[in-house]
C-alpha cells in the first residue's frame, strides 16, 4: 500500500467532508441574512477558534474540532411571555427550567438597539422553515451534483466479460481444509504462484481458448491435470504469456449455474482435479447512463439512507459487540469521519482495486460517490425533528404556523411564538447520545474497521 495514495485518499475525504460542512452552514447563512436576522458568528467545527476574520457584522471562523458547524443567530429562543429580552426570571426552578431561561438570555444577550426584529424568533414560519431547512437542502443539492456527474460521466457498475485474478494462494490447501489451515509450513505451493499470477491480472484465454467469465477458468484448467497450459493475461494494459501446469487436489464441485454442489450435510462436494491456486471474479464496468435516471438514483439513495438511518440503534449494539468482543464488523454498518478516511485511503492506495477497478477514475469517481452518500446522510440525519438537529426547529416553526393558523380561523387572539428553548432538555440527551455514538465509531474504527476489500 503506497502511504502517499493514502494520505492523498483520506485529504480529500477530509477535504470534502469539511466542504460538505460548511455549504451546509452556508444554506443556513443565506436566507437568515436575506430575511434580515444578525448572524454573529459562521463557524466550521467546534472547540477553541483556530482562525476567524470578522466580515460586517458576522464573524467568520475555523475551529479545532472538525466535526461539525453552527452559525450564530440572535434571538433564537423567544423570551417568556411578560419578559424582557434577556432577562431570567428569579421564580426559574428545577435545572431544566434555569436551562431553559440561561438558553433564552443568551439568545438575546447580543441584541443592539435597533435589533428587535432582526430576531430570528419573530420571522414568519416560511422564514423561520427556509433558514433552518437551508443546511439540509445544500446537502441534498451537493449529493444530486455529485451523482449526476458520477452517472453521466462515469457511468454505473455492470458485469463486464472476462475474468479478473482476485487473489493467488501461495500453497496447496485442499478444499476440506480450507476452514482450519492456518500456514503454509510443510505444503507445496502452488503452479499459480509459480507462474507468476498475480491479483488483478485480467484472464485472456487458456490454452489458446478465450475466456469470457470467470466460469471459463475452473473449467478449463480442471481437465488439464499435469499438463503445461499456457495462460494469457493482461496487466497494466500489456498482455503477459505465462506458463502453468495444473497438479491434482481436491477442489469444490459446481452446477451448472456456477454454484457449489453441497451433501446432505450442507458440506461441499468434492472431486480430483487439475488445480492452480487462483480465485477469481468477473469485471465490473461502468457505462454512463442519462441524465433521467438520476431522480430515481437519487430517491434510491434517500431510501436506503433513511432506512439506515432508522436501523443505527440496532446497528450500533453490532458495532459495540465488535470493539470490544472482537466480531466480524458488518460491511453495512455505521461509521464515523474516521472510518470515512480510511476507505478513501485504501481506495486511494489500490487496496479496492478489485471492487472498484484499479484505474485512477475509477478511483476518483468512487470517492465522489462517498461524498454523495455522506451528503445523504446528513439530509436526512438533520431532518429529525428533535433538537439539536435543524428538524426539531423546523418542527417547532411548524407547529407555531398550525396554532397561529388555527388562531386566525377561530378568530382568537394570536398566540405567543412557540418556546423552543422547553426542548432544550431533549437536545441535551440527544447531543450526550451523539457524543457517545461518535466516540464508540472512532475508537471501531480504529480497532475494528469495516473491512470492503475482504
């Protein structure tokens, strides 16, 4: 694995996770400053500021912690009925009602005068939706860019023809032992590696004769018991002649579908015949679609995004179980920023090769489709309607259109602007979750990472 590739590889994950990020909080920014409400602050990550330059009236920034971002709106949380802006009421009891109350102080505790209505609480529910729904929607819109770039221009993953060398054994297990060996010591190796095949070697023909699947390889070298074959194979675009003379060893027995024959028992079917050491796939392709296949690309992706989303508690108690119980991480489960570096790193490096193809297009456009997916996922994630995610806001803007609506239709005085800050304590819960979610990720990810390549 080259560490160059790597370090390359997991940049631009970095990169484009921290781009991702910050047009997130760029859909917020705009319609907050076109509805006129004070932003103070457009930061990227948390913890203490590494760099920030004040524009106008909103200061914009970078923090220590890549993982995440906020801008700063004054008046978030309205204040209680009866209250001044900025103020705490002494009679506040139990801790989650002085939360609530410091919430709403701080909210209002950068108001200049001449601020009243450049509260972002007194906006009009659409206002109020439009900001809140712009970090998500800019997600939505990057993911729709990347794919339809991705299929347009690169196309989508087909079977191809031929056959394609993934690995080569360097000694002669038989079938039955392949479950338990551990070694090679004390086995002969194998005409494979003799040859000199290698992974990702493209299988021409055998003994003259094309191969079209990776069906045609078994089938050709297995009659050729002791016999010198020669195998064409092409590697790194040059065709290479190579040598190979198949020994006898017990090898699985397949139908003619391509699937292996089992017993009674559920155990492979066995037989004698001519034996090489090589494993091997079929090709992928990519063939470039139109651009009308992209909606329903797209209404694929939020679909298996959601229902993933929806299955992260389930999913997690697998993640647990595979830091610290040592089980097989599952390909399909979660992972965090750090996880997402490592896959474009050994996509980078050429350790995926196999499933994505080795070209370095291939390579670029599988990281792009990362990219769209991360995109995904954050729209869908920040549409949950708890705090802290924009979806708890939009949900309490929502609701306060349903009252004044319903207000308006009775005839009733318009009611007060909708307490968001009351949720606060869910928000809390939620973030520690979050917290705890995030940590149990790195550190599986780092002792356990999901392995793509097998």
């Amino acid at each position: 694995m080259s560490w160059l590739a790597y370090t390359a590889g997991v940049l631009i994950a970095a990169l484009g996770v921290a781009l991702s990020i910050a047009l997130h909080e760029v859909g917020h920014l705009m319609p907050a400053k076109r509805f006129g409400v004070r932003v103070t602050q457009y930061m990227v990550g948390f913890g203490p500021t590494v760099w920030s330059r004040r524009r106008g009236e909103t200061e914009y920034g970078l923090k220590a912690i890549p993982l995440g971002g906020y801008i700063r709106m004054i008046g978030m949380f309205p204040p209680k009925p009866g209250d001044a802006p900025g103020t705490i009421r002494a009679t506040s009891t139990g801790r989650f009602s002085q939360l609530a109350d410091e919430a709403r102080a701080a909210a209002h505790e950068e108001l200049l005068p001449g601020d009243e209505n450049r509260v972002f609480y007194r906006l009009s529910t659409p206002k109020k939706v439009a900001v809140m729904l712009g970090g998500p929607l800019m997600n939505l819109l990057i993911a729709v860019t990347l794919l339809t770039g991705m299929v347009t221009i690169h196309g989508t993953a087909e079977t191809g023809q031929g056959s394609l060398v993934a690995s080569v054994a360097q000694c002669v297990v038989p079938v039955t032992e392949a479950a338990t060996a551990t070694t090679c010591e004390g086995r002969p190796g194998t005409p494979a590696a003799a040859a000199g095949l290698k992974p990702m070697d493209k299988v021409i023909s055998i003994d003259g004769r094309p191969v079209t699947s990776s069906a045609d390889v078994s089938k050709l070298i297995r009659p050729r018991l002791d016999q010198p074959t020669a195998i064409v194979v092409e590697r790194q675009g040059e065709q290479v002649s190579l040598t190979v003379t198949p020994i006898a060893n017990q090898v699985a027995t397949y139908d003619a579908q391509g699937n292996p024959v089992l017993d009674g028992n559920g155990q492979p079917v066995t037989q004698t015949a001519g034996f090489i050491g090589i494993s091997s796939v079929t090709p992928i392709v990519y063939v470039p679609q139109s651009i009308t296949t992209v909606p329903g690309i797209v209404g694929e992706g939020l679909w298996q995004t959601a229902g993933a989303v929806i299955r992260i508690p389930q999913k997690m108690v697998g993640v647990w179980q595979a830091a610290f119980s040592g089980e097989e991480r599952a390909i399909d489960s979660p992972m965090s920023v750090v996880g997402v570096g490592r896959v474009a790193g050994e996509v980078s490096a050429g350790k995926l090769d196999l499933m994505i193809g080795e070209h370095t297009a291939d390579k670029f456009w599988f990281l792009v489709g990362l990219l769209a997916s991360l995109n995904l996922m954050l729209f869908v994630f920040n549409l949950i309607p708890l705090l802290p995610f924009d979806g708890g806001h939009i949900a309490g803007a929502l609701w306060e259109g349903l009252k004044r609506t319903v207000a308006r239709v009775r005839g009733a005085a318009e009611p007060a602007h909708v307490d968001v800050a009351k949720g606060l304590p869910i928000a809390y819960a939620v973030s520690l979750v979050l917290i705890a979610m995030s940590v149990l990720l790195i550190y599986a990810d780092v002792v356990n990472p999901i392995k793509l390549g097998g």
